[in-house]
C-alpha cells in the first residue's frame, strides 16, 4: 500500500478523515443555512430565490458541490467503517454497563444520529435537489425553489419530520463538533473552552433556525 | 457486627478461553464495610473452597493501587462506582446491604478471557514493546541538570507516566479502544528531551501495534479518562495524534 494509503487506513487515519470531512460538512451547514435563512426576510422569497439561483449556477459552487457529495459518502462510509471495527473490539457485551456515569448518550450514538441524518438528507434531497438539479422545473420558470419549499411544507407530516431530524443533526454536533478538533490534535487550555463554547452555539443555533423554515412557512408566517 | 451488610454477587464464571462463561449468583453474609473488594472476594473464595467449589480467579498484586492488575468491571463500571480508584482501594462501604452487584471480566476482543475474571493483557505489552521506551546507553549516571526540562513539561509528563496499564480505558470504552493507554505512554516520552530522538518513529509504531492488536477507534465520548483510576487527561489523545499526523506528514522517519 502507497503511503498515504497505510496512514489513511491506520486507526488515527480514519478519525482524521471522520475529523476532516465532519468538519467540512460543517461548513456546508453554515453556508445553507445562511442562505435558506434569506426566507425570513419575508419578501415573497425573492431574495432566497435570488440565492439559489446563484447556487445553482455558479461554478465555483457547483464544483463544490460535488465536493460535497464526495465529502458526505466518505464520512458516511468512514463512519460505516469505524462503526463495524469497534463493534468487532468488543465480541462480548457487558451484562451490566452504566455508560451514562462517564458519557453522554449522544457522544455514544453518533452512529445512531448518523443513520437518522442520513435517512433525512435522503428524503431532503429528493425533496428539492433533484427537483432543482434534475427536473427543468426551475430553470424553465415553471417553478422557484421557494414555491417549492412552500408545497413541501403543506403537510405537517413533513414539517414533523424536518423538525425531528434537526434534533439528530443538533446531537450530533453536540459531541461531532468538539470531537473533530479534539481528532485534528486540537486539545489546549487556551482555546479548547472557546471550540467546545462555539460547538454548542453552532449546536443549537443551526438546527433551531433550519427547524424554524418549515414551521414557519407551514404556519403562514412566511408568505 | 453492627453495619455489617449481606449481598448478592453474580460473577463472571469461565474455565478458559475456549468455553462459554456464565455469571453465576453467590449471596455473601456479614461483610463489613471497612473490607476492601478485594478482600470481599477472599471472604468469598473461603467460603467456596470449604464447601468444596473451584474458587473465583481474580487478578491482583499490590493491592494499594499502584500495578493495575485488579481488573474488575463492576456494577457497569471499571473498578466499580467510584472515581479515580482502582478495585483494590474500593470499600464496601460504598455499597449498601441488600445490594446485587454484578462483577464481569474486562470485556475487549484484544484482551481475551483467562479465566473467570482474569483477562490476557499482553496486548499492552507488545504495545510498549514497539516502542514505548527509550534506547539508553548505559554508563555513569548523568549529572541531574545536564538536561534542562521546564516544570510545566515535567509535571504533564508525568502526569502521563502515572498510567499503571490497568485497561480500564479499553474496558470502559464503547468501543473498546487502547487511545488513552497508548497517548499516555506517547506522551510521558514526547515531553521529555530524552523521548525526543525516537519521538516520531515511536508513536508511528505503537499506534501500528496498537492497530494490529484489535482494539477499536476513539470516538471522544471522554469515558476513559472519567473512567480512569489516575485521571490520565484525553488531551493526550490530541497529542499523540498531533504526533501522528506531524510524523506522517513532515517527518521522513518510515515504520513498517
Ligand atoms: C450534515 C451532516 C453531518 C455533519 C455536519 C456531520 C458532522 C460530524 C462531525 C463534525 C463529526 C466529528 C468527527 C470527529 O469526531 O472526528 C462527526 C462524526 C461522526 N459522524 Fe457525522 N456528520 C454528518 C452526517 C453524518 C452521517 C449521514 C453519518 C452516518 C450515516 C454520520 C456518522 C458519523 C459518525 C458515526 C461519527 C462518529 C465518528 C467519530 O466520532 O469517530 N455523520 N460527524
Ligand atoms: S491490586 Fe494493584 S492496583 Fe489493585
């Protein structure tokens, strides 16, 4: 095996992969999140459409978007990885284990909340990345992306289940976003508190506001 | 005696490696509170010899917490309820009478079952074998402060070498991985100017065996280090990683 092969696929390798790519989906969700946001200017979807449209066609992001794609499958597969190793280091279970005496839950079940997003992202992406990407829906004028939003979130079975996946994302993050820089080798006393602070907000805030679109446009707030 | 408590033990029962283990319920009578566990099972295994049964295998040495060899998971915990002790410094005073306490062996695939409670731990060994030391050429003693070391790199080495390879780590970890045991033995050397020549050729090997051993991947849930009975910090997880991807990355040192 080549050298970057051997350390890619050494134990601490695979975390800095997990490390790496959780991170740079991190960074997707702000840029989403920023710019789905534009919704509760309440302007009729104006300037969300005008954002997505530039997402749509700018090159740079539509690079990045299949950088994207490739980013998530490796997380995914990594985690799928990772998750059958450690499963495989320990053949016989405890009959009694008390994990929530040193651990959270949700540090525990990152496989667990994973799974969950995944199956959203799924339904998410069906949902508006191949209408927008796949269909000419959009780009024959036929259809915005916020009038597409708008019919997705008529049924509250659907604004139920957004919502309730934005909790998997939250926990998530609750344990991903510190654990990644603890991974990368980032552990000091004078800035671990500000990472482990800013994970909480990012934490709470990203999902609280993604929760909010559907509820929003579901109550009418957003017209 | 007044305060003494009786109790119902189900204990990990297993004649080798080779066979299935069960846990097997013992009721134990008048045990005082001052007993340490350990001395909870000597009681135990008298009374098991008298009557004639195969008495309960434990490992053990100093008894004062110092050679990690008591190797207990109890109640869903390594070395018990208690924090920063071993199960040679738990009392029983920290149980009540009435109580059911269930004892299993170090649960992990690279540290297989002995005997009943008694687990193969050599895995840590070959991990130190690789390259958890440093190679010293013998002679006269050197002159104490020929190699100057700044407090604060003393103290956190040692608060590294405080490690006593007991695994409760890899025991209580969900994923059973080494990280904490194998970070702490980086570290201690990589603080020191004496670690410094084989800095990043040892922590390439010891992860390597620390790989080929079969103990899982760190996911930071942070239980080994709540877990362990000398509070070995995970910031060491993070630095042996920096270590790590720094040797991979910049040094030209290759481990096989
Ligand atoms: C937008 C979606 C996602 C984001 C932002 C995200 C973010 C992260 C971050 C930052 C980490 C921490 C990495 C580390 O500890 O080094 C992480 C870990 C993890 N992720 Fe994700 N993730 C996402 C989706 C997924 C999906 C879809 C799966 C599985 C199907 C998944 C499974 C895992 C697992 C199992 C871990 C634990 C690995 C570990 O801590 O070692 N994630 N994620
Ligand atoms: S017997 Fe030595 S640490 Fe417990």
């Amino acid at each position: 095996m080549s050298n970057l092969g051997k350390t890619l696929s050494s134990s601490l390798g695979k975390k800095l992969v997990m490390g790496i790519t959780g991170l740079f989906l991190v960074s997707f969700l702000l840029v989403h999140c920023a710019v789905n946001a534009l919704i509760f200017l309440n302007d009729g979807g104006e300037s969300f459409n005008r954002g997505a449209e530039f997402m749509g066609t700018n090159p740079l992001i539509r690079l990045m978007e299949i950088v994207l794609f490739a980013g998530i499958i490796w997380h995914i597969v990594q985690a799928l990885v990772l998750t059958m190793q450690n499963k495989k280091a320990r053949s016989v279970q405890y009959a009694a284990y008390t994990g929530n005496a040193n651990s959270k839950w949700y540090a525990r079940s990152m496989g667990l909340l994973g799974t969950l997003i995944l199956m959203f992202l799924i339904i998410h992406l069906k949902h508006f990345w191949v209408v927008s990407r796949m269909t000419d829906e959009i780009t024959s004028g036929r259809e915005t992306l916020f009038g597409e939003m708008k019919e997705v979130f008529e049924s509250p079975v659907v604004v139920f289940l957004y919502v309730l996946s934005m909790f998997s994302l939250a926990y998530h993050l609750l344990h991903g976003f510190q654990s990644a820089f603890q991974t990368l080798g980032f552990n000091h006393k004078k800035y671990t508190p500000t990472i482990q602070k800013i994970g909480v907000i990012f934490s709470i805030v990203i999902p609280t506001l993604f929760a909010l679109m559907p509820i929003a446009i579901y109550l009418g707030i957003i017209q | 005696m007044s305060g003494n408590m009786n109790l119902t033990l189900k204990i990990w029962r297993q004649k080798n490696g080779n066979v299935q283990g069960e846990l097997v319920t013992y009721p134990v009578k008048n045990i005082s509170p001052d007993m340490s566990f350990l001395e909870m099972f000597d009681v135990l295994n008298e009374q098991l010899i008298s009557e004639g049964k195969e008495p309960i295998a434990f490992d053990h040495d100093c008894r004062e917490g110092i050679c990690g060899m008591c190797s207990m998971f109890i109640n869903g915990r390594a070395h018990g309820p208690k924090e920063g002790v071993t199960t040679c410094q738990l009392h029983m005073r920290s149980f009540k009478d009435g109580d059911t306490i269930v004892v299993e062996p170090w649960r992990a695939t690279a540290f297989p079952v002995v005997k009943d409670l008694v687990v193969d731990r050599s895995a840590f060994d070959r991990v130190i074998a690789a390259g958890g030391f440093i190679s010293a050429n013998t002679g006269n003693s050197q002159d104490a402060n020929a190699l100057p070391i700044s407090k604060f790199n003393a103290d956190t080495a040692f608060d590294a070498a405080a490690c006593i390879g007991c695994g409760a780590c890899v025991a209580t970890c969900k994923n059973a991985s080494a990280m904490l045991f194998v970070s702490a033995k980086v570290s201690q050397l990589a603080l020191l100017p004496q670690g410094q020549p084989e800095r990043y050729r040892r922590v390439q090997s010891m992860v390597a065996q620390m790989d080929s051993e079969g103990f899982g991947n760190c996911t930071n849930t942070g239980a080994c280090e709540a877990e362990c009975p000398k509070g070995i910090s995970i910031s060491n997880i993070a630095r042996m990683n920096r270590d790590y991807f720094a040797a991979k990355i910049c040094k030209e040192e290759e481990v096989n």
